[in-house]
C-alpha cells in the first residue's frame, strides 16, 4: 500500500503563518499600549476614588482597614521603587530578539 502523493503550495502556507504572525505582533503591541497607557490612568483613577472612600470611612468602621491596605498596595504598586535593572533589560530584549527572528523569517532566503 503506498500513501498518496500530497502538492502542498508552500509559497501560500508561509504566507499565511507571516501573515499569522502579524497579527500577533500587532495585538501584542495593542495588548502593551493598553497596558501602559490606559491600564496607568485607570489605576490612578481607581485610586483616586479609593482615598476618597477612605476619607469617608471613619478609622473605627471594620472596612476602613481594608481600604487602607488596598490603597498601601496600589500606591506601593504605581510609585514603588523600579524594577531591579536585569528585568528592565529582560523586558527590552524579549520583543527585541522577537522582531529581530521575524525579520530574519520575512527577509528573502540567500
């Protein structure tokens, strides 16, 4: 028994996967934008919000502490001190080497 003979067009399977992965760049990099710009102001807003409840909450009622303790959080979480530098390199390096790979993918073969 022998297995039949399959033509696959390979010019417009590696079409599909670069054009695959565009899109997935492309959402990354909306994921990230959002993660930087409006997920910050959001937070902020939330906070905003959080110490004013705060204010209201007389230091007596049982859920003033746990405001207190989600407003420490967030503070601590928006202004705390930056990531140590080796993280900060990893984050760079991460869609840096991800970018470099597509590029050598996408360019035409030698």
């Amino acid at each position: 028994m022998t297995l039949p003979k399959i033509n696959l067009d390979w010019d417009l399977i590696t079409t599909w996967g670069r054009t695959v992965a565009a899109l997935v760049g492309i959402a990354i990099a909306g994921y990230k934008a959002y993660k930087l710009g409006v997920r910050g102001i959001e937070s902020r807003v939330v906070l905003r919000r959080d110490v004013e409840l705060l204010k209201m909450l007389p230091s007596t009622d049982p859920g003033h502490d746990l405001v207190k303790a989600h407003v420490d959080r967030q503070i601590q979480k928006l202004y705390g001190p930056p990531s140590p530098p080796l993280q900060r390199r990893l984050a760079f390096l991460n869609p840096t080497v991800a970018y470099l790979l597509l590029v050598r993918w996408w360019s035409p073969a030698s």
